[in-house]
C-alpha cells in the first residue's frame, strides 16, 4: 500500500503520527475526505472547498464555469487568488490539560493537543483550497505565538512549522496553566477585521464559568464568526472509565495528586461533567457561538463534517 493510501484509510489520528510532513497530512486527509463527500448526501457542501463560488444574479457572466453548469446545471462563478471570502483565526489551547492522555516517559504522546493539531492543519488546508486565509494563535496563560490571517505560501508554511512544533515531545510542558479569559479578550480586540475565529480548548479553566462566557462574547460582539471544538477524551474524562482498583490521578496543571477508586465517584463526576458541558452549550448557543463536541477517540472526519457543515453556512 502507497503512503497516500495508507494515509486515506486511516479513521484515527492517532496513526498520523507515523507521518512527519503536517502539510502533507492535512492535503491527503482532505483531499480524501472530499472525494467521500461527492460520494454522500452532503455533496452539495463540496462547492465550498473548490476554486468557485456561486453566482450572484445581475454580476458580470465573464467567469461563469460553464463546463461544471453543463454537469451540474448551477452557476458558478470561477474564484480567483484575490477574492479571499473569509479569514480564519485558528486559536489552540497549549496548556498542560491539552497534554492529556499524557503517559510519562512515551516519545510519541496522541493526546488532545494533537488532536487539535492535526485538525487544524485540514482546515488551515481546506481555507488555502478555497482561497481563503489562515491565521493561528497559540496560547497558555499568555498568548505565546500569533500571527494574523493570510494566503501567502511563505506564511502557510510558517503555520504549518509552528503547529508541528507542538507535536513535539521534547517541547511538551507540565504544570502549565491557562489563561483563556484574558488571552479571548486580547484576540477580541486584535482581530480588526471580521474573522471566522475557530477555538481548540478542552475549557477546563480556573476562572469563573461566567467570565468565560463574557470573553467568547465579546468576540461576537467584535463581530466575528466564532466556532468552539471542545476537545476531551470523553471515555476517560467524561465517563471516568477506569478499572475499579485505586488510582492515583494527578492535575497536570498544577501537579497536585488524589487517589480513589473510580467506581466509587463515577455516577456524580459524570453528572457534573454533563451539567458543565450543557451549561457550556447553552451559553454559546444564547451568544450564537457553535460548540463541536471532538472526542479523541471518534473519527476524526465527523469533527471535519461538523466544520464544514458550519462554513457552507457562512459561505
């Protein structure tokens, strides 16, 4: 089997991690993904990741497509490198908590920050497919790498380069905190021009519930598109499933430890992590603000499913 169809049949991350090249990841996963949905109901959806767009009654027939019109009797419009539709801010939670499945002393970690990595590079690669721009904030308890949205090649490659440094072992961090409250704030107020703003966080924060809200809100009050992959391991973080012997679970935010037996706290954390994690989606919902569930163990193509259905609503 050739390395381009190792890499199209494969349904969990986790295997990317064979593969060095992120830009050549991410083309392969979307390319395939792509031909698939020409193949299903949501082929409709593909127009948005071609260089074409739909026409507008009363425009100028000049760039009509007219040889798709011939096989889909719809105009569309061809889209030039100039006509960028949309920016997109990607924004990357880099805390400890993101370290999570962390297991010490493994040279290779998949965990929810690669999960975030690697779906962030797909999309990076879906808006260059459709002429639109990229940008990508990283972020901890300060914002420790930004760079605003644009098509270049030159700047593509540099996002590409830095989200691969956060695969790297030897750059993984413990006891690092985040400060999502300040660092929402501070992109709010720096993206000047309307964005499409696309969140990898798994919210778990030390601030007051309400004072996350208030900073996703003030990126729609900015005007700006906003949509929130809550990342988590939902087998291990929502559902606690471990064996019933005693474990020793340590934060790796601030390095503090408890031991207990799961079984014994199981039904009232998992009615918590539901409480939290409806009062999350109904905030957002109330601020017009989309929240994706991404578990680490799904397929990662229904986290892209999720993305593109909310782009075409944008498109």
């Amino acid at each position: 089997m050739s390395t381009m169809e190792h890499i199209a049949n494969i349904h969990n991350l986790e295997e990317f991690q064979d593969f060095d090249n992120l830009e050549f990841i991410a083309r392969e996963v979307v390319e395939g993904f792509i031909t698939g949905l020409h193949r299903s109901p949501f082929h409709g959806f593909s127009v948005e990741f071609s260089e074409h767009r739909q026409y507008n009654e009363g425009e100028s027939t000049r760039n009509i497509d007219w040889k798709l019109f011939g096989r889909s009797d719809r105009l569309y419009v061809k889209q030039f490198e100039e006509e960028t539709n949309l920016r997109c801010q990607l924004v990357i939670d880099n805390s400890s908590s993101m370290m999570f499945p962390y297991e010490k002393g493994k040279a290779i970690q998949f965990n929810k920050l690669a999960f975030s990595v690697y779906c962030s590079a797909a999309i990076i690669y879906m808006m260059r497919r459709q002429r639109d721009a990229s940008g990508l904030t990283v972020f901890t308890k300060q914002v420790d790498f930004h760079i605003e949205p644009r098509l270049s090649s030159v700047h593509l490659d540099l996002i590409y380069s830095e989200l691969s440094k956060l695969l790297k072992a030897e750059n993984a961090q413990m006891k690092r905190s985040t400060n999502a409250v300040e660092v929402l704030h501070q992109i709010a107020e720096n993206i000047h021009k309307r964005s499409l703003v696309v969140i990898f966080s798994d919210m778990i924060e030390t601030a007051e519930p309400e004072s996350i809200y208030q900073a996703l809100q003030h990126l729609r009050y900015n005007k700006h598109e906003v949509v929130l992959f809550h990342v988590s391991d939902k087998k291990l973080e929502t559902e606690l499933t471990f064996s019933s012997r005693p474990h020793r679970f340590i934060d790796l935010e601030t390095g503090e430890q408890i031991k207990l037996k799961p079984q014994e706290v199981k039904r009232e954390y998992a009615r918590l992590m539901k409480q939290s994690t409806e009062a999350l989606k109904l905030k957002c919902g109330q601020y017009h603000i989309d929240v994706i569930e991404a578990d680490i163990n799904e397929d990662f193509r229904h986290v892209l499913q999720a993305y593109l259905i909310k782009r075409g609503k944008l498109g």
